[in-house]
C-alpha cells in the first residue's frame, strides 16, 4: 500500500495542506486495499477469514 511519510518538516506549508495531503493519502490507501481485496476471489477471501461484505470495512479500517 502507498504511504505518504514526510522525512522533514515542510517549511512555510499550514496546516490545511498537511491535512489535505493525509486525507489524500488515507484515501488512496483505502483504495487500493479495496482494489485488491475486490480482486480475489471468494475462496480465496474465505481463506484469509473475510467475505466480500467485509472489504469496505477492512479498507476503511487503514
């Protein structure tokens, strides 16, 4: 899954952008993971301990 990590502070940005970059970043996470987990199959899904209505819940979850 993609991360957005920050090595260095960024100078003269506010608070707004960093919000918006984490929000960005949490979305996109809970995207792929949904990609993903969407693209197995059910056996496959029952093998990790999950059905399809879970995928939504496990994403978000990040």
């Amino acid at each position: 899954m993609a991360v957005y990590e920050a090595h260095r502070p960024a100078t003269g940005t506010s608070g707004i952008f960093n919000l918006f970059v984490a929000t960005f970043a949490a979305w996109n996470d809970a995207r792929v993971t949904r990609n993903a987990l969407s693209k197995l199959s059910d056996r496959e899904l029952d093998d990790i301990g999950l059905c399809r209505g879970d995928i939504d819940a496990i994403a978000m979850r990040g």
